[in-house]
C-alpha cells in the first residue's frame, strides 16, 4: 500500500503583527518579604519588562 501525505497550511504567529489577547494590568515588581533574594527578583523584572516591551501587560 502506498503512503499517503497530507500537507497543511499553517499560518505563523508572531508577537510583533497579532497580539494574543488584549493587554492585562500591570505587573507590580517583587517587594518585601522575609527573605531577599536578589537573582530571583532580578530575573521576574526582567521578565516583567520583556512582558511589557511585547505588549502583553501594561507598562508599571
């Protein structure tokens, strides 16, 4: 029996022509606390402003 393909068309998405979803609130940074961890809050407000820059969450 011979094999049978399909081909299909997908269309591709990119951040920067379609945006997802309407843009929610903004994201407050991390604050407080009873233990400070300097590299984790440093990496959630680097994904805080890449968020932003992508027009997924307001701007704080």
């Amino acid at each position: 029996m011979a094999a049978s393909w399909r081909f299909l068309r997908v269309k591709r998405l990119s951040a920067s022509t379609k945006n997802p979803a309407a843009t929610q609130a903004a994201i407050t940074a991390p604050t407080g606390g009873a233990t400070v961890d300097a590299e984790a809050r440093a990496a959630i407000n680097a994904i805080i402003t890449r968020l932003e820059a992508y027009g997924l969450v307001a701007d704080n």
